[in-house]
C-alpha cells in the first residue's frame, strides 16, 4: 500500500511544476483523428470536430494562460 502511494506520488513530483504539453485543458491533434485534409484540415476531438487553425489558437492561448501564471 505505501509502495502504491510512493508511485502515485513520485508518477506527480516527476514533472515539477510545469506539467506536460499532454497534460494541456484543451484538445490535441496528436490525440484527434484526421475526417478531412485540405484547407483547413478538419479534426474529430472528443466528440467535436475541429479545423486546424481552431486547434492551433487553442494551443497558442493555452500557453499564453501557462506563460501568465509564472
């Protein structure tokens, strides 16, 4: 059990105080699948479709947010 609890807790601490790019509110194209190429490509992320240009702004104003809080 306590081993279990270290685990959980070393899983955390190992990343410091910036999580990963992974660990981000919003959506990823890494993570989406691809329903149609062209311009804009159009991605299906959790149920919700999105274009390539919606993901990027997503992205850049999550960083934006991330940047604020240091």
């Amino acid at each position: 059990m306590v081993g279990a609890f270290a685990c959980l807790l070393a899983g955390c601490a190992a990343y410091g105080p910036n999580p990963p790019a992974s660990a981000a509110s919003g959506p990823l194209v890494q993570n989406c699948g691809v329903i149609q190429t062209g311009t804009p490509s159009r991605f299906v992320c959790n149920g919700k479709v999105y274009t390539s240009y919606q993901l990027a702004k997503l992205r850049e104003d999550e960083a934006k947010r991330s940047a604020a809080l240091r």
